[in-house]
C-alpha cells in the first residue's frame, strides 16, 4: 500500500501513473536485506522481493512514518483481496474509527483489482479517504483538492451505482467537507456524513442511518 496520502497511486492515476505504481518511500522499496524479506537499494530506500518501492518503516495512525524500529501502527496488508461488499464494509468501520488513511489502503485495494467499469468509483472513494486523511494531517489544502477530486469521480456512478454504495450521497458529502474545510480550516472537516453502503447503521444503532 502506498505509504503517504499525496503519494497514494489512487492520487498518482490524475496525473497518468498507471495503477499500483509506488513511489520512492512507499510501503513495500533495494542494497542490503532489510527486514520482512524486503531489500534495499543503493539510496537505501526499501524494496520488496519484486523490487517495488515498500517502504518498511512503521507508520502511526495517519500513515506518518515513524522512526526505525518504532511501535507502530496495525497496517492493511499489501495483498488485501476483499470481495466488494467486505472491503466497503471494513473501509466504512476504519472511517468510524476515524483511521482514514486505513480506509484508503482497502479502498485502493479494491482500485486496483476492480474491473473497468468501476475503477474511477473505486478510484475516487480512495480520494475521498486521502482527503480526510490530509484534513486530520492539518493540510486544508490538499484535504480539499482530494475531497474534490475524488467526489468528482464517485458523481459519475450515481445514477446506477454498483455494491449497494450511496455514490450521490458521499460525493455531496465530501464536496460539503471540502467546502467547511475552504471556509473554516482542516479542523472543521468532521466525519463523512453519508455511509459507503446506502441505508447501513452508524455506530451504536441497531437501525439504518
């Protein structure tokens, strides 16, 4: 999985990258055997067994690297392979638990291996994540930019949107969040108001939201 939000390849596919591309410090980088089976190269970066960037330093919450040998925290696996409804519902409890940067890995996941017709939907969830991601990071800027981007690729999936997903309703809500984040700063973001999945409960009910 991409290690940084702003290098996520659900952000690099804007600009032409083709999918799964990673860039240098991203989870997964060659020199010397690092742990986990991972490499390195001569610039030290990691890379992994297929020489793909890997970046194996730990990570906090918000997928900051910490230093070498740091506890940090629980990762998605780089080989996530979830059927549709499972990884809309694993990204939507990462959301609730406000581990954004979590829900973009499985989002990205399910970019990468979904067929063609669904890519820019799956594409543009993992923005929506990496917004929220960089809204919790402070940088109102690119929270907005991704929240956009993003929202404007699930739009084209609301009239038949596949998976149950409520494509109308996260693309206004993340188009609302950019638009309190342009007004009133990345503090003002607050939660995703509509659910992945149209009509599923909100933590602590027992009812649809």
């Amino acid at each position: 999985m991409s290690s940084r939000p702003e290098d996520s390849s659900a952000d690099q596919a804007t600009t032409g990258e083709a999918p799964g591309g990673q860039t240098p410090g991203s989870p997964g980088a060659g020199g010397p055997p690092g742990a986990g089976g991972r490499d390195r190269d001569a610039a030290g970066r990691d890379r992994d067994a297929a020489g793909r960037a890997r970046n194996a330093r730990p990570r906090d919450a918000l997928g900051r690297p910490l230093p070498r040998g740091a506890t940090g925290d629980k990762r998605i696996p780089d080989d996530l392979a979830l059927p549709p409804t499972q990884a809309l519902q694993l990204a939507q409890e990462l959301l609730d638990s406000d581990r954004p940067f979590h829900a973009h890995e499985v989002l990205e996941a399910s970019w990468k291996s979904a067929p063609a017709a669904e890519r820019d939907l799956w594409q543009g969830l993992a923005q929506i994540a990496v917004g929220l991601t960089h809204a919790r990071r402070g940088n109102a800027h690119g929270a907005s930019a991704l929240l956009r981007r993003g929202a404007n690729r699930v739009a084209g999936y609301a009239d038949e949107p596949p998976h149950g997903i409520d494509a109308a309703g996260i693309c206004r809500a993340a188009r609302e969040m950019a638009a309190r984040i342009d007004r009133d700063g990345a503090g003002a973001a607050g939660p995703l108001s509509a659910r992945m999945i149209a009509g599923s409960p909100r933590p602590g009910r027992s009812g649809s939201a």
